[in-house]
C-alpha cells in the first residue's frame, strides 16, 4: 500500500481544501446560534452536486448577544462530499475500500511525544475559568428551532478501559449545559457506555478527553464503528500510514492527539445523571428529551486562535452521512466475508432521508438459496444499529441505486416466500422508540428487522434494454451529434439471465438485420387451431406446457 505523507494537523489539511477550491473562507459576521448551521445546510438541501460542495471556514462569528469569539468554526471540511473525504485520506475514491481493509490488517500503534501544540494554551486548576471555560468556543446551534443549546457534535471522546486499559475514540454529541458541564449522548451499546458501566461498579468516575479538530484519519475512525478490540487511534494510523502522534493529558490519565486543536479534559460521574436534549438527530426526527450522563470539565488546553469544528448532521444528505458511508459499507463487509460468505459482492447502506444504517442492500453471487439468509444475518450480528430493513439482491443488481433495489424487490421475491421479521433489534433513538410511551401512541418499545431475499430462484428471461452492443452505437451517435454529456446510469444495456431459448435469440437477430419476413414466416408456422370449448386461458395453458417462451 502506498502512502503519501500525512498531514501534521488540521491546518495542513485546510489548506489543502483551499488549494483544490473545497473551502469557502466566510469572513462575513455570522451568529453561531441562528446562521451559522442553517447556511451550511443549504450546501445539503438546495439541490448543489455532490461534487460542488466545500467545507465553509468561519472566522468572524458572534452570538445573539453579539459575543465576539476568538475562534473559527470550520463546518462540512470534514467530509462535505466524496472528494473531501478522499482529500483527507489523500487518495482516489476507488482507493478508500482498499484503504480501510489494509488499516484493519495493519494498525500502527500510536506514539508519545514530550509535547504538542494542543497544549500551547493550558487552563486549569484557578485558571480554569480564566478564558471562559467551554464559553470560550464558538460551539454552533445545529437545529435552531429546536435544539435547546449548542451541541458538541465533532467531539472525540477517548476514554480507557478500567479493567483492560484499552482505548476507545468514540464521536458523540455533547450539550453545553455551563461553562464546565455538557451532556453526553453516548447510547448503548457503544464502548464509553460499557467504561461507565465498569467505574460505576467500581465506585469512581470515569476520566474522559474530549478532542476537537485533529488529523482527519483520526475523525473518520472515531466515526466508525469498530471491534472493541480495536484501537481507532492504532486504526488511524494503518489508515495513513503513520503512527498518531499523542501527548498525555494534563489532569487525567490519557493521551491525546498533539496536533489537536482543542481538549477538553474532565470526568464523567457516575453516581448521577440529568436530562439533556432536544437534539435533532441524523435519523431525521427530532430527539426530544434524553437521560444521559454529565461531564465535568477540569481542564482546558488549546492551540493559540483555536479553530472549533463542528459536523453537519441530521436529514441526509449530511457531513455526517458522508462521514459514516465512506468507510461503515466496506467494514461491514469485510464482517460479512470473514463469516464465510465471500460470494458478498458489494455492500451499500441507502440514504432515505435519514441515518443510512437501517436501510442495508447487498449484492452476492450466490452459491445456494441459504445464502441471502446467512449474508443477511451477518449484517445483523455486526451490531451498531446496522439492518432495520436488509435486502439481498443479485450481482447484477446496483445496490448504490435504490430504483435497482426496488426493482429487484417487486420482481425477484415473493413476500409469503422471501421475506423475514427478527424480532428484539435494538435501533437506538427513533422516532418511534421517542412517542412510545406518548399516551396517544399506538406503538411500543420493541424493534424488529425487515430482511428480504431479492435474488432470482431460477433462470429469468433478459432485462428489456437494447444489448450493450447497440446501446454503445447509440452512445457514438449522440456524442457526434453533441447532445449533452451523458452520465450511464446502470443498467444501461439488457443482458441475459439465463432464460433465453435459441430460436428467440435467432429471430431477434433477424429483426435487428431488418429481415422481417423471415421472422414472419416462422411466426405463421407457430399457428394452431381453437377447438370447441376452448378459452384464451385454456389455450395458453395447453401451450405454456410445452413450450419454454412466455405469452403476454
């Protein structure tokens, strides 16, 4: 594998973002509470191509207060769009799956070093409020309107194992509840909600780094869902090709990343929690109230004019959409392939508005009629959430189009056949889980799968395109006329599948050579006659047994 030298900090990789034109540089003043969110949104929702996004810099931001900042926001740099994201990776979209399957097989271990520009500024101990504590940060509003305060949402938060001392880097949303306090929205199950289950049995807090604005190998793996066994930071660094460079925290027993541009060093109690929310969430709803846990913040260190990274997230598509599918897809196929099922061909998770894990299709190459039932509960038993709905199709079949998926759907299964409920599934915050216990509501808490076998049971009859042949004619054509450029959406030619009698495959030879009559001729020596009695239905149904074509 191939690495070109990563980047040192977060500012390299900005720059970089400025210098392919993927960054707009926002010097206008803008609320952080009101604009700021909403105008990136409109990159998302006003119908701009993927590949015209950027990621927007601000660097004159106030608050309704018209509180002036000493801090940048940086928004959708993360991974904005497909070519963001690879520019963090420095590597072509085609690459990114070879990328992720090598770090799994190759971690590198992160290293210590004696210091690190996150720590040019350190506040604690009396100094701790001295610059305002987590006040200091110009932390936007996500969904002005209804969210009740600023949310950490590019957060990464490191914690340790207490009996095993194994790291985890988790993204998770974070309330701003005071100058030293936030919420925390960890869920469960996730690897933080296991180490606070652990000091709590044991009596003691769990101490936590919050980092913001690092590397961006770092926040592509602190997104992803990982074996607990795993280091994300060993993981990032098998996904750059370079060891993370760490230095420890000042008031806790953990290490962070020294290029950082923000950490926030603190503790989660256990032996309290409080409310926190509303929060618009990515599966496109609202959250209304949660109970999560409390952090408490003992320690603030931060590069010299800090810049504050947030991730654009709720209705897809979304930075956080982006941020998950680029890597989430080829992990949980490499799962998927690890439980014996290499006939896996592609993995896709579709974006309908919402968080892109609870609609999953698959493409296989199947060897038997079991196996789109044992792929399928692969997806399951990888965990995180992943597979409210799940849909096995055929290899031929592109599962990135979800008009593919629902064709295969409607007419390569049969429901009373083909299709499975697996009960007790947990999905985190849904809408439905939210108004569960609403006295209005018709719903309760339990959650279920929806799993589909799409693939063919026998040979089919070829898809109604042209054959390739005529369609890449066709394609000469237009091209020389100068007609607009074409984008071919797949299927774009038919092609067999199986079912496709010889002399049918003659006759259409004859008719694309325009030998009409010949086709014809054959047609009236097919002619039988009607007897006494005899239906349309009867007919055919003589007819169907001994022949292998179709009537309409």
């Amino acid at each position: 594998m191939n690495f070109a030298k990563p980047y040192e900090d977060l500012r390299e990789f900005i720059s970089a973002l400025d210098e392919h034109g993927k960054l707009y540089r926002i010097e206008r003043e803008i609320n952080k509470d009101s604009e700021l969110q909403p105008l990136v949104r409109w990159q998302f929702r006003g119908g701009i191509p993927e590949e015209q996004r950027r990621g927007f810099l601000f660097s004159n931001v106030t608050d309704g207060k018209k509180r002036k900042y000493n801090c940048r926001v940086l928004v959708s740099g993360l991974s904005g769009s497909e070519a963001i994201y690879c520019l963090g990776l420095k590597c072509q979209p085609e690459e990114v799956p070879d990328r992720w399957i090598y770090a799994m097989d190759h971690l590198i271990d992160p290293i210590v070093v004696d210091s690190g520009s996150c720590q040019e500024e350190i506040h604690k101990g009396d100094e701790l409020l001295a610059h305002g504590g987590l006040l200091e940060f110009a932390v936007p509003m996500s969904t002005p309107g209804f969210d009740n305060g600023p949310y950490i949402t590019a957060g990464h938060w490191i914690t340790k194992d207490p009996e095993t001392g194994k790291r985890n880097v988790g993204n998770y949303r974070g309330l701003i509840k005071g100058p030293t306090s936030t919420g925390l929205m960890s869920g469960t199950p996730q690897d933080l909600s296991s180490h606070w289950d652990k000091c709590r049995k044991l009596g003691k807090p769990l101490e936590v780094a919050i980092v913001v604005g690092t590397i961006p190998a770092v926040s592509y793996c602190a997104t992803q869902k990982v074996p607990p066994d795993i280091d994300e930071l060993a993981l990032a660094g098998g996904l750059m090709g370079a060891a993370v460079k760490l230095v420890k925290c000042q008031t806790i027993d953990l290490e962070v990343p020294a290029s950082a541009e923000v950490v926030l060093e603190g503790i989660i109690p256990t032996n309290y929690m409080e409310e926190e929310g509303p929060y618009g969430e990515s599966m496109g709803y609202v959250d209304p109230r949660t109970l999560s846990t409390v952090f408490e913040l003992k320690c603030v260190t931060h590069r010299k004019n800090p810049i504050w990274v947030s991730i654009i997230s709720q209705v897809t598509p979304s930075e956080s959409s982006k941020i998950k599918a680029m890597g989430m897809a080829t992990l949980v196929k490499r799962f998927i392939v690890s439980k014996g099922f290499d006939c896996v061909k592609e993995v896709h998770m579709i974006e309908p508005l919402v968080n892109m894990r609870p609609y999953v299709a698959v493409s296989l190459k199947k060897r038997n009629d079991e196996d789109p039932w044992g792929v399928m509960q692969a997806v399951l038993d990888y965990g995180d959430r992943v597979g409210k709905m799940i849909v096995a199709v055929d290899e031929d079949i592109n599962v990135k189009d979800p008009v593919a998926v629902t064709w295969a759907i409607t007419h390569r299964s049969q429901p009373h056949k083909d299709v499975k409920i697996v009960g007790n599934r947990p999905f985190g915050a849904t809408p439905i889980g939210m108004v569960a216990t609403h006295p209005s509501s018709r719903y309760d808490n339990s959650e279920s799968s929806l799993l589909i076998d799409a693939t063919r049971k026998a040979d089919f009859p070829p898809l109604s395109l042209p054959k390739e042949e005529f369609m890449v004619r066709a394609k000469q054509i237009w091209e020389e006329l100068g007609l607009p450029a074409l984008t071919p959406q797949e299927p774009w030619h038919g092609y067999l599948m199986g079912l496709w009698p010889e002399n049918l495959d003659h006759e259409a030879e004859l008719a694309a050579r325009s030998e009409h009559e010949k086709v014809w001729e054959i047609l009236r020596k097919t002619r039988v006659q009607v007897g006494e009695g005899e239906t349309l239905k009867s007919m055919r149904a003589k007819w169907g047994k001994t022949h292998s074509g179709r009537a309409e």
